[in-house]
C-alpha cells in the first residue's frame, strides 16, 4: 500500500482511519507489553506501530498532493474524483 502511495502520489488507495487505528493498536498493545515484559507481544506490536506511522506519515505527506500520469498519458484518478479531492478537507486541522 505505501508504494502505491508514492507511486501515484496520492492516498485514494490508503484509508486514513486503517492507518490510524493500526498506529493506535500497535502503540497501546506495545505499552501493555513492555509493562507485562512480554517479548512475544512487543515485536509484532511494535512492528505494526512502526509501520501506522509510517503510513500516518506518507498520508500527511500526500493527502493534498496531485496524482502522476500513467506512462500512456492517462491520470490515475478520473477527472470527476480529482474535484473531489481538490475539495476536500482536513480531517486534522
């Protein structure tokens, strides 16, 4: 999903909420195991921390930015949602 992002530059194909809820996931299932001292709940955890906010990151990165042609000319969003996302709002602002 990430190198799509860069890829297209653009998040279409990267839902915020999924992003934020696996960072958020990740980071409560982390503290509860570094309290619990649980090796074997701190790495995927960790691991999965590590990459929401990698994708939280790339979605600040991206949200606005416009989409790259593909190699025949033609644009990776369709005209009629390039309008939506032009006016679209924050959801953090």
């Amino acid at each position: 999903m990430q190198k799509t992002v860069v890829t297209t530059k653009s998040v279409k194909y990267m839902p915020f909420w999924l992003s934020f809820f696996l960072f958020l996931n990740g980071a409560i299932w982390g503290v509860y195991a570094s309290l619990q001292h649980d090796i074997f709940l701190l790495v995927p955890n960790g691991v999965g921390f590590v990459f929401g906010t990698m994708q939280l990151i790339l979605y600040g990165i991206y949200r606005n930015a416009k989409p790259v042609g593909l190699s025949n000319g033609s644009s990776v969003i369709a005209a009629d949602e390039e309008e939506g996302l032009a006016s679209h709002v924050p959801l953090l602002s």
